[in-house]
C-alpha cells in the first residue's frame, strides 16, 4: 500500500511538472507576472533539399511540399497562429495583453522567410486587430541569431574543431556509438534490415540507385568561411533526414505518401535521436555555444530587466534555441520528443515574476505543440494546452516547482557565462 501511495505521489509531481508555471503552481497566489519573453523557432518548413534528392535515401517516392525549400508552409503558418492564440488566452487571464493595446507585445524575427512568417503569424494571433508587425534588422546577418557573419562575436575554427573533437572524438567512434541509431532509420527509409538492404543496393538489385546510410563515410574536419566545421558521417546525414520526415509529417502529407505508411509519432520520436545528437554535438559544445549565443543571451537579461512591451517574441531556430541551452546548460524533455529537441514552433518561455516577498524571479519552461496537434491542426486551450514542463538554470534556479531564478543572479550567470566571448 505504501508502494502504490508513493506511485500515486510521484504521478502527481509529475503532472504539477507538465503544467504551465502560473502564481498558484508556485503556492503563492499574489505573485504578479510582470514581463514575458518568448524565444521560439519557426514553425513548419519545407525540408531543405528537393524530393529528388531525399528519395535517394528512400524505398518509396518523397512527397513534395508546395513551397519553395526551407520555406514556412501554409500548415505550418496555422499552426503557428494556433500557438499564438493560446500565448494571447493565457496571457491575457494572467493580466498581459489587454484588449485594444497594440503596444502590448513586439515580435522581432530572423531574416528568412520562415522566421518572418512565423512572426507574422504570432503577431496576428497575439495583437488582433493591430498591425501585424515584424521587426528584422536591415544588414545581411542579425547579431541575435547570427553573431559570427554579423560580426557581432569571433570564432576561431581550430579551437571549434578541438572542441568538438573533444567532446565526440573520432568521428567514426561517434558514428559507432551511435550504430544502433542509424540502422533503425536505415530500416524506416528502406524497409529492410542492414544486411537486406546492402544485398539489395547491389547492381541490379531493387535499391541500387539508392545511397545506404551505413555506407556514408565518417570525418571531422575544419571547414572554411562560414561553413566553419565538417562534420560528415552516417548520422549527420540522419539528422538532415528525420527533420525532413518530422516536417512532412507535422504538415499533414498522407500518411500512404510517407513511406508507405510506416511513419508515425513513434517511429519519429524514435528516429529524432538522430537529430538531437547531431545538433547536440554541433551546438551546444560549450565554446561554439558561447560564440553563438552570447549576444542573445545578454539581449535576453535586458529584455527581462527592461519596461518595455509586456510580451516580447525572438523568432529564430531550433539552432538559436540549442546554443542558447548550450551556453546556460539547460535541458528539457517533453512527452513524444528526444531530450533537448525542438520541434516545429517550440519555445523557450521566460516570465519575470514579482513575489509576494518582494524578489523578482524569472521561471522559465520549454513549450511546443506535439507532432499530432501540429498535424491535425488542434486548437491549444487551458483544458487542452501544448506540452510543457519547467526548465532548471543551473547556478540560478532554486528548488520548487516554479524553479524560481533570481533575475540578478540570472545577470550575473549570464555575464560569467559569455565573458571572454
């Protein structure tokens, strides 16, 4: 009986955990949000090569988006005012976001076509009736999201490949390490087992014009310019892959078109380990994510600090969002998704929260729509929100539910974290 009390205990922690931060999941009701700042990727894209050139690596035909490559799609731009709704619903019953206060919010986007369109989605949906403004800077990089070609912060590319190698070592011991991975996808793609499938990419045989996972060569090498490192092996390619399929899917592809209907949910939260290795070893190694996102992490702390708009939204990548937990250690894990992924839309949320003691805490939590609400398109109420679960700051948060962080301890973190940068 114990046993089962202790269980029953946990699930409730548990579900309190999955839960949107508000005043009384802290357990003090007169605490009073002050300032929102949510740092999100864009929504659902076009995958960044053709059908042609993913179908090399598929049994079945690649169904094709009907936007140009890396492009928001017309799903992925609903889906995106969908989550800009919920942000205006709940916002506004925690006392943001009057009705009639077109100053009440600002979105500021990265310069692609999917990060504008995001915003411009979000803008709608958080301001109706306003203009839906985007702002974006007027050079060719923005030093939020693009700090090197911005000139905003310098990256040596010997001490990025030290570091990496560092982290992974040789990259065919990485692609090793992995092997288990890889093959799994290698038999989502192909439908066949690794010995199956190299039998069969033989001349003659049914997969011979296909490329094998498998066969792609490991090596990490430095680049050049902007393409500072070169990373190549069996699960880098994976990684470009499964985000393909995830976005696919999310859209809304029939499923017949997606490999012969073997993707689901599971098999792309399977899949998705691919992709969060991938990002994981090329973004958040410490010194790239110090160079990457140390003018936004300052940026972050003057917003939060600031009296401006009550709602601010960074729109940005899944990379912004990975240097940024690379630089401050943060970790997440949602229901459906791999350990630190982020999915289409999903967002890191900072509130600045005044106690009812006085101290000004910031509480942050990472948010996202689950492949199935994006899919289906499914409206985000309080009874029926997106995924959720609180983030820790390490050297800042401190025990709770809420895992309040002070904002000058937070200025302080961020400042030790980015000095030398």
């Amino acid at each position: 009986m114990r046993g089962k009390a202790l269980l029953r205990g946990l699930a409730a922690a548990m579900l309190l955990l999955a839960l949107p931060a508000r005043p009384e999941a802290a357990g003090a009701a007169e605490d009073q949000l002050e300032r929102v700042v949510i740092l999100t990727r864009h929504g659902i894209r076009a995958a960044m090569s053709t059908p042609e050139e993913l179908g090399r690596w598929t049994a079945e035909a690649w169904p094709a988006f009907a936007v140009p490559p890396g492009h928001l799609t017309a799903h992925g731009f609903q889906a995106a005012s969908l989550f800009g709704a919920y942000y205006r619903e709940h916002y506004r019953a925690l006392g943001l976001l009057p009705t009639g206060d077109c100053a009440a919010a600002q979105v500021h986007a990265n310069l692609p076509q999917r990060t504008v369109e995001t915003g411009r989605a979000l803008a709608e949906q958080l301001l109706p009736g306003c203009p839906a403004r985007v702002d974006t800077v007027s050079t060719k990089a923005d030093p939020l999201f693009d700090p090197v070609p911005a000139g905003a912060t310098h990256l040596d590319p010997d001490l990025a490949l030290a570091a990496v190698r560092g982290r992974i070592g040789d990259a065919t011991a990485w692609t090793a390490a992995h092997a288990d991975t890889v093959e799994a996808l290698q038999r989502l793609l192909l439908n066949c087992a690794p010995a199956e499938c190299h039998a069969q990419a033989q001349p003659g045989g049914r997969l011979a014009s296909h490329r094998l996972l498998t066969d792609v060569p490991s090596s990490l090498d430095r680049g050049q310019g902007e393409d500072w490192l070169r990373l190549q092996s069996p699960l880098a390619t994976a990684s470009g892959l499964t985000e393909s399929l995830i976005m696919a899917y999310a859209d809304g592809a029939p499923l017949t078109s997606l490999l012969g209907g073997r993707v689901n949910a599971d098999a792309l939260n399977r899949a998705g380990a691919a992709h969060a290795a991938d990002l994981d070893a090329r973004l958040r190694t410490p010194y790239i994510a110090r160079v990457g996102a140390g003018p936004l992490a300052r940026h972050l702390v003057d917003l939060l600090a600031g009296d401006g708009p009550a709602v601010t939204v960074l729109v940005g990548h899944d990379g912004t969002l990975l240097l940024l937990a690379g630089l401050l250690r943060l970790d997440w894990v949602l229901p459906g998704y791999q350990p630190d992924q982020v999915p289409p839309g999903a967002a890191l949320v900072l509130e600045r929260w005044r106690r009812a003691d006085g101290q000004t805490v910031i509480r942050t939590r990472f948010t996202a729509q689950s492949l199935d609400q994006l899919r289906a398109l499914a409206p985000l109420t309080e009874a029926q929100p997106p995924l959720s679960t609180p983030v820790f700051i390490p050297g800042c948060s401190e025990a709770g539910l809420a895992m309040d962080c002070p904002l000058e301890q937070l200025r302080r973190l961020v400042a030790d974290a980015t000095r030398g940068e």
